[in-house]
C-alpha cells in the first residue's frame, strides 16, 4: 500500500493520462488496439519507475509468433497482471473479478485493454464469458487468465488450479503459455517503498496436440505441476 500511494503522489503530474484512457476505450474507430496497448504500457511503465520496481522477463521467444493463445500465470497480487503487460509487447488483454476492477486507474486501464469483468457468483454469466474468450483468442487474440482465482496472500507457492479456466484456450485449440510469476507480491504487499525486484518466466507453450486428448482437470494439473516445478527451481537456487 505504500508503494502504491507513492506511485499515486509521483505520477500527480500525469493525471492526464486517466481522462485519456477512457477517451481512447469509448472510441476504439479512432484508436487501434496496438496504439491502446501502448499507452496502456506506458502508463505501468511510468508505475514501474516512479515505484522503484524492476521487473524482468524471461522467456519471450516461447511466446508463440502468430495466431491467439492464453497465458495462465500463478497469481500473486495486485501487480500481476501489470507485471506481464509490462514484459508483453504484443497486445493482450486480461480476466478480473468484476468486484476488484472499479477502482480509479484500474477502471480506465481494463477498459483500455478491452479486459474481461467475471462475475465469480453467475455461473451463466463465466460460461459467456469463456465463450467470448475463446472466440476471441481463436481470431487471434491473446489473453491472461489466473487459474488459482485469486491470490491468497501465498507468495511463491502455487494453489490449486480450477478447471474451468482451461476451457477458452481448449475450445479454441490454441496454444497455452505457462507463466511463472516470482516474488510479484512484494510490489504492493510489503509496507515498503524500497527497491523491489519481481521476475516473468514466459514457460514454452503447449500446443493443442499435446493436451487435445486430456480434459480440463487434466489440463489445469499439468500446467500446475509445470509451474510448480519451475518456481521450486528458480527460488531454491
């Protein structure tokens, strides 16, 4: 919370940007999703060095070059999502718990990444939401969705994956991307504006033919187990 309140009194100067991203949402004729994307990393990248945040990726020629995917990180904190769009260069957009996305800043910067809002508690309203989803990343798009469906305060351990994240990229037999995200909880959960490093392992995708004949539990415990896996390497060295 700290770091954040600094990031907030630093970037007074820039307030700007907060009317323009909702200009920019409410009229996608005049503005391409590239240049949305751009300015949505510019604005974290601004968060970034007014926050003393490092951030660093790994792993981006895993990245499949053409075509839709979907990217299933562990989940960590607030910084998550940021942190990828951070090391992203190609346009992608986010799943969020409708309840956490109506706060100023956030608001404006889902809007401006077209991100999905889930109501976790109208299961009629995630199946629409998976549909879109998959329609979407079939076309081509590129998406960011947390397995564990929240985080929990648990740091560098992994939870539990549901399922029936899964099914978006299964329907639209596209590539997933593991993702291992380390020590991103620090960036708004110590009570610290010290310098703070956090890292994004991009893991190699896996293609529809490798999981094609598995089901969504199956899916969710493999992409866990790779996770896993990788985290206890990276953090035990």
């Amino acid at each position: 919370m700290l770091r954040f309140i600094q990031v907030i009194i630093c970037n007074l100067p820039r307030i700007y940007m907060i009317p323009k991203m909702s200009y920019m949402s409410k009229h996608p004729e005049k503005y391409t999703e590239e240049e949305r994307y751009a300015y949505a990393r510019l604005a974290v990248n601004r968060m970034v060095k007014s926050g003393h945040i490092i951030t660093e990726g790994f792993g981006m020629e895993n990245l499949p070059k053409e075509g839709g995917y979907v990217m299933f990180p562990n989940h960590q904190g607030k910084y998550d999502a940021l942190g990828i769009v951070y090391t992203h260069e190609k346009p992608c957009s986010v799943v969020i718990d409708d309840a956490k996305s109506h706060v100023i800043l956030t608001t404006q910067f889902l809007n401006l990444i077209r991100a999905k809002r889930m109501f976790k508690n109208d299961l009629r309203q995630s199946v629409r939401i998976i549909k879109e989803i998959s329609e979407e990343v079939a076309e081509g798009r590129k998406y960011i969705i947390f397995p564990e469906g929240g985080y929990y305060h648990n740091h560098n351990e992994v939870c539990d994956f549901k399922p029936g994240c899964f099914k978006s990229a299964m329907r639209a037999k596209v590539p997933i991307v593991p993702v291992v995200l380390i020590d991103s909880y620090k960036v708004f959960e110590e009570w610290s504006i010290r310098k703070v490093k956090t890292q994004v392992h991009y893991l190699p995708a896996i293609l529809y033919e490798e999981y094609k004949d598995k089901n969504s539990k199956e899916v969710a415990n493999m992409v866990h187990d790779i996770i896993k896996e990788y985290i206890n390497k990276i953090v035990t060295k």
